[in-house]
C-alpha cells in the first residue's frame, strides 16, 4: 500500500517536513499571539494549531507514500479488467465512442479505463489525475479523496499560520529598525500568504473537477483521449450530477469499473 519512504522523492519530503516544522517555530519564537497565549496559560488554541499541523504532516506523508493505483499486471478476470464482458463489447453499438481494448506502449500492461501511464512513477495508474511533484507521487483512484483532504487541512493551517503570523509584528521608529525586529516574520508572512493563495486554487479547481467526475488530466487532455474526443465540449460519460459525483468521491471506497458506466451511458444515448 506504501512506498518506500526513503524513494526518489525523499528529498522533497524532507524539505517539506523542515520547512512545516521551522515555519511553525518561527510563529512561537516571535511575540504572536500563539506564544503570547501560551505565556498566560492559554494552551488551547497553542495545542490545537501544533495538533492540526502533524494532522497535515501525517497526511502528506500518508498521500505520499501511498499507492495511488498502481496497475502492476494483467487481469485475468475479463470482466473485471474491462469492466464488460465479451458478449457485452458485441452489443455495443459501433459509434464514434466505441470502447478499444488499449495495452500501454511503455509497461505493457492492459490499461483499464481512464488509467494513464506516468513517466515520472513507470506505472499505468487507475483513474490518473496528474503527477504532483510536491508530494512526489501520482494523484489517482487511491490516493485522491486522501490528496484533497490533505489540501484542505493544509489549507486551514496556512490560513491560520497566516493569521497569527500578522499579529506578531511589532512597532519600530523607522524601516531599518522595523525590518530588524520583523524581517524573518515579514518573510514567513509573505512565504505563508503565496501558498495559501497555491493550496485554495488548488482545493477549488479539484473540487470543480471532482463535482463534474473528470480529472486533471481528462480536463486538460480530452481532444487527446480515444474515449472522450469524440464527445462533445459539455459531455462528460462518467457525470452523475455534482451531488452523486462528490458523494461517490468521497464516500464510495469500491473499485469502480468504468467501462461500465461508460457502456451504460453510450446505450442510454443510442
């Protein structure tokens, strides 16, 4: 289910782990209100905030490390590879989006629908979303729902870590005393404000694409997929409505055959 956790990407998530880490620091070093709360007593907030940003550690690594749908080798159940069965593929009617049976060029394997092979990983991964180099990992089936609750935590501690940062910066009689008390919490400030601004496009554009039940990569790429080129620019096969695509997101954990909500919906418009 887990990488490795010394892989390729250790580097990046060390650096990660550091600069939570130092950042969080920082914020109880300087006269915040964090540290002015935990001087009176106040351990409250204090505890919550230091507790919210391991609950964001914990889940990187978990998104990280975790297999997001690796497809290492051929099914023999026909069914559940291709998600219809022989007698099925003769029903479907021969339109523009017929299914084809697809076997990746680069690891060889029958490659399920919506699966895409990554260069970066050298896996065909189910229900490819995109390569994210900050987790150093593929986003796909299994890791998704994980990926963006891990964005929303991290938001929620950006925000907050924001907030507290600009409570912290004391007066100075002119702009070189000024940068000198509050140089390095300027710098936190402003580090802390650009990935906020990073993580809320991201969590916005993920759950817009989630709402529709298409990925990153379909958005992007879809003049360029066998399956979805010859649909038109508001037709989307594997679209259910926002509310059922969240809800099957996020609380249906089965693996979904989607040849077969792609075979239903080509029968339903014929």
């Amino acid at each position: 289910m887990f990488k490795n956790v010394f892989g390729s990407g250790f580097l990046v998530r060390t650096a990660h782990v550091i600069l939570t880490w130092v950042i969080t620091l920082i914020l109880f070093l300087h006269d915040t209100e964090l540290r002015k709360q935990e001087e009176t007593g106040q351990l409250v907030q204090p505890v919550l905030f230091v507790l919210l940003v391991l609950v964001s550690v914990l889940l990187y690594f978990a998104v990280s490390l975790m297999d997001p749908g690796f497809i290492l080798s051929d099914d023999s159940d026909l069914q559940f590879s291709l998600g219809v069965t022989e007698e099925q593929q003769d029903m479907i009617p021969q339109t523009s989006k017929s299914l084809r049976q697809r076997r990746c060029g680069h690891c060889l394997l029958q490659q399920p629908m919506r699966s895409k092979h990554c260069q970066t990983c050298r896996h065909c991964v189910r229900r490819y979303d995109h390569h994210c180099p900050w987790i150093e990992n593929c986003v796909g089936e299994r890791n998704h729902r994980w990926f963006v609750l891990y964005l929303v935590v991290q938001l929620i501690v950006l925000l907050w870590g924001l907030h507290i940062a600009l409570t912290g910066f004391s007066y100075g009689p002119t702009w070189e005393l000024w940068l000198r008390s509050n140089g390095m919490l300027l710098l936190v400030a402003v580090l802390v404000a650009v990935l906020s601004l990073i993580v809320l496009l991201l969590v916005g554009s993920h759950l817009y694409l989630v709402s529709l039940n298409t990925t990153t990569w379909e958005f992007m790429s879809r003049h360029r997929i066998s399956y979805l080129k010859h649909c038109g620019a508001d037709e989307n096969p594997f679209d259910r409505g926002a509310f059922l695509n969240l809800w099957g997101f996020f609380c249906v954990w089965t693996t979904v055959v989607w040849e077969q909500v792609y075979f239903r919906e080509g029968s339903d418009q014929v």
